[in-house]
C-alpha cells in the first residue's frame, strides 16, 4: 500500500466511449502526475500539477483531459480513445515537484489497466 | 530515442544465482533512482545515488551510480523467487521536475 490509490483497476472501452480515471492519494503530497506505460517502453509522463495548477502536458493527445480538483485528487478524462492508447495507466504522487538538485520520490498508484476496442 | 537504456531486457534465472543489470546514458543526470515494479502493481522505490561511484547496498541489492553519472547497475545476490519484478531506472537533473525512465529490466527468478 503506497498511499495512491487509482480507480478503476481494470477498464475496457470502445473508441467512441467516455470514461475517467480516477487518483487518489492519501499522503499530503503537492505534486501527482499521470504516467502511460507501454510494453517495452519506457513510462511517458503525460501531465503533472503542483498545487492544482498543470505545469506540464507533455504533448499529449486532446482526447486525453486530466482534472485537478484538489491536491489529494486527479482524474483523467477519455473520449474517443484509439486502440494504440491501450496501457497501463499510471498516478503518482510526490511532496513536491523537486525542481532542485535531487529527485523527489515519487509514489505510485497500481494502475489502470485500459483496453480500447 | 531512450535516454536511458537498460540491459538486458528479460532474465530468467534459477534461485540463488547472482545477476547484474545495468542502466546506461550518454547524458548525465543529478541523481539515479531504481524502482521495483511487481505484476499489478505500480513502481515502487527502492534507492537515489546522487554521488558519482556512488555505492548503496539494500540487503542483497547493491547499487552503484557511474563516476561520471551516466550510468549505474544493479547486482542482486542469491536472488529469490521475491525478486521477480520489473526494474526501472530512472534520472533526474538538476533543476528540473521530469524524471526519466527506462524501459526496464524484466526479471524471473525460478525457484
């Protein structure tokens, strides 16, 4: 238990559906990101907000559409997804962006495994 | 194009092997983190180096970050079927949030 929880854990939609991902996490973190992860491939940051505000969108996709409510919220929002978009969807959570010397530790919620038909 | 390669892709051993992995980069980063990531789960920390030759022992695990902060590996000793995971690498640079991943090493251990 890493203190990020994510919802649904698994999901299949079909291209001209709608849904959200939900995150949330319970440590009182300012900074939460969502991350795809592809077989073989590296984790793609997809966004990241500190304290509510986006800071990065890294050149994703419109049919993506993240949402940051709160600090201890975020969701992601899908419509008309394509099949390429199917992975395991990632939210992490860290204290704060660590835009300093070092890393922050970021924690990490299991994921929504996500299949588009 | 990766900025951090990881090598190999897949091993599969027997209980009680010992194994390395490495992470390598042409670029230098700030500081190196090793996450362990199990089936259904998300990436999990297990260690930052932020001092080239930097070397960090967890147990079993020994860490170590290059001279010139390029690179570090991962040596597992008498590896256990508990070590089976995915091993992420991933660098950070100064004054900058992103951090990078690799693509991992996907690892089996059989008992």
């Amino acid at each position: 238990e890493t203190g990020v929880t994510q919802t649904p854990r698994h999901l299949v939609m079909g291209m001209t559906n709608k849904k959200s991902l939900k995150c949330e996490q319970h440590l009182g973190h300012n900074a939460m990101y969502w991350y795809k992860q592809s077989a073989k491939k590296p984790l793609e940051l997809m966004f990241v907000y500190s304290l509510e505000e986006r800071v990065e969108n890294n050149s994703v996709p419109s049919r993506f559409s993240p949402e940051c409510p709160n600090s201890s919220h975020l969701f992601l929002h899908l419509h008309t997804l394509q099949p390429e978009d199917s992975a395991l969807y990632l939210c992490a959570s860290s204290q704060d962006l660590g835009a300093g010397a070092f890393q922050e530790t970021q924690y990490f919620g299991p994921g929504t495994r996500l299949l588009v038909l | 194009t990766q900025l951090l390669e990881q090598s190999p892709q897949f091993l599969s051993i027997q209980e009680g092997e010992n194994l390395t992995v490495y992470c390598n980069s042409s670029s230098v980063f700030s500081s190196l983190q090793w996450y362990r990531q199990e089936p259904g789960e998300g990436p999990v920390l297990l260690v930052t180096v932020v001092t080239g030759g930097e070397v960090k022992k967890l147990k079993r695990l020994t860490f170590q970050f290059g001279d010139a902060r390029k690179d570090s590996s991962l040596h597992i000793t008498a590896a256990q079927p508990g070590d089976t995971g995915l091993y992420l690498c991933a660098g950070g640079r100064a004054g900058g949030f992103k951090t990078i991943f690799g693509a991992g090493t996907r690892l089996f251990v059989k008992a």
